[in-house]
C-alpha cells in the first residue's frame, strides 16, 4: 500500500496570455490531495483523472486489480488545479506501488497527456506545478525563489469552464486584435518584471502587478461582480494586491498578503460572500506520505 500527496496552484501573473505564448508566474500551493494505492481488488473509479492515471500505467505494467481512495483539501472545479493533483498523485503511487521507476519528469508528462485525453485541451502547467512544486516560470517551467508571505484565496463557489473562457477571449481578440494582443504583451511583460521582483523578494511590488494584472484580465471580459467584490475587499483588508486566479468567471481569486494580515483578509473575503482558504507556496510537489 502507498499513499502519495500532490499540491494544487494558484497564478501569480499571467494566466489566458500564456495561452499565446506569453509568459507567466505559477505557485504550488499547501492544499494537497493524496491518493491511497492497494494491489488487490478493483475499486470503483469515478475520477475520469483518476481513470485516465490508472490507463497509463497499465499501458506499462500488467494491473490486476487496484483499490484507490482519495481525500483532498483543494476544491474542485475552481482553478486551483485540483484534476492535475489527483492525477499525479495516483500516477506517483501507483508508480512506487508496482515499483515502475517513472522519474517525476515522466510523471508529469503522463499526467499532462492524462488532463489532455480527458479535457481536450490542456497546457502543462498544473501537472508540471504539482509534480514539482516551488514558484515557477512558464513556459520555460524555470524554478523561482520561494514567496516568503501569506497568500489568501477567495473562493465564489460558481463552478466556471476553462475551455469557454479560453475560447471566448479568442473570440475578442479575433473581434480587436490590435487591441489584444498588446495586453497579451503586456501581460507577458508584467511576468517578465515579476520574475525579478520574486528573485529580489519585493512582494509590494509584485502586490501592485498582480493588482495591474487583475485590470487586464477584466478588460479580457473574464471578471465577475463576485470575484471584483472579493478583490475589492482583500485590497482594503491590507492584501498586498489581489486578481483573479486562472480562468476568471467564477471560480477563485488569490490575494498575496504579509502573514500578519491573512486573518483580517480571509475575514474581508468572508464578509462579501466568499470562502477564504488561507495557504502559502510550498516547495513540495509530489511526494509519497
Ligand atoms: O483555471 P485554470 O487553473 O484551469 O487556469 C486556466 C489558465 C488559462 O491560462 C486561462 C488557460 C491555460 O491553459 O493556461
């Protein structure tokens, strides 16, 4: 029997440009999900995450039959990269269960072929971010500092589809694509400068490009009056600076903040509707428990 643990991840900067190349800051954070891994009888598997996992590897080994169980401390379906974890998770144990000696590199790839097949469509930054943990920059999957402070989500409940919001900001780009694409540089130029602001440590100034970024990702249409509440209300609770994370349209916003203003910025989400879950960046990715 093993039991691995893979983290979930929040964006810094960058997320929908980097759709188009563009550059951008992901951080695992210290919401984890773990998988339990048992040769023996076949358990039912609802996860098509968990399914797809179970595919690869059987493509590699022989599986008679594998019970697994999962427990998690990231929400679903709200950007903060919940498939990738479960599907690294179970690609780790089942990894180390039938002793393959996929290295994480291998790992990862498979789990992003897994969020692929299953989704479509899937770029590899959470299953790269979960594998591997840390700060890191995308596309070049570089390895930044740690954050040395407090991050703080906002959760809105409303469930929101990555592939639409995706589609729909390629739509307004088709409609003014002199107007796009210079915020899809911008944006990329914004990560850019956040990559040196985390190497210097400077989270007041990374605080206001999130801040910056978070006007750019309304004017790409993929706000909501729930997640600008949230942010409104994290920034005068003391956040650094707070945005969207991921796809926008629901789902979460994240609010950086210094470790002695988290409490009073989780209340400040809490008091316009949100469920605040206060994390931090951890440098673990996969791991076996
Ligand atoms: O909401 P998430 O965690 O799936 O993030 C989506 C991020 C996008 O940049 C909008 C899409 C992508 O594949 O990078």
């Amino acid at each position: 029997m093993v039991t691995c643990s893979a983290p979930g991840k929040i964006f810094l900067c960058g997320e929908h440009a980097v759709v188009y190349g563009e550059p951008a800051i992901a951080c695992a954070i210290d919401l984890r999900t773990r998988v339990r891994v048992r040769e023996g009888k076949k358990s039912k598997i609802t996860s098509p995450y968990v399914a797809g996992a179970v595919k690869k590897i059987s493509e590699l080994v022989e599986l008679e039959g594998v019970n697994i169980d999962i427990h998690s401390d990231i929400p679903i379906g709200s950007g903060l990269g919940s498939s990738a974890a479960v599907t690294i998770a179970t690609l780790f144990a089942l990894n180390l269960e039938f002793d393959i000696g996929l290295s994480k590199e291998e790992v990862a790839q498979l789990g992003h072929e897994v969020e692929r097949e299953v989704q479509g469509a899937a770029s590899p930054t959470d299953t790269f971010v979960s594998t591997m943990g840390g700060v890191v920059f995308l596309p070049s999957c570089k390895r930044l500092k740690s954050l040395d402070c407090g991050i703080v989500i906002g959760n809105t409940g409303m469930v929101s589809s990555t592939k639409e919001l995706v589609r729909q900001v390629a739509r307004l780009k088709d409609r003014h694509p002199g107007i796009i694409q210079p915020i899809f540089q911008t944006i990329g130029e914004l990560a850019r400068k956040g990559e040196y602001l985390v190497d210097k440590r400077d989270y007041k100034n990374i605080g206001e490009l999130m801040n910056i970024n978070q006007g750019l990702l309304e004017s790409l249409g993929v706000g909501c009056p729930e997640l600008a509440a949230q942010i409104y209300a994290a920034r005068k609770a003391g956040a650094l600076g707070a945005k969207i994370t991921g796809a926008g349209g629901g789902g979460c916003m994240v609010a950086l903040v210094d470790f002695d203003e988290k409490d009073e910025v989780a209340s400040a989400i809490e008091s316009v509707g949100g469920r605040a879950i206060q994390t931090r960046v951890t440098e673990i990715g996969v791991r076996h428990e």
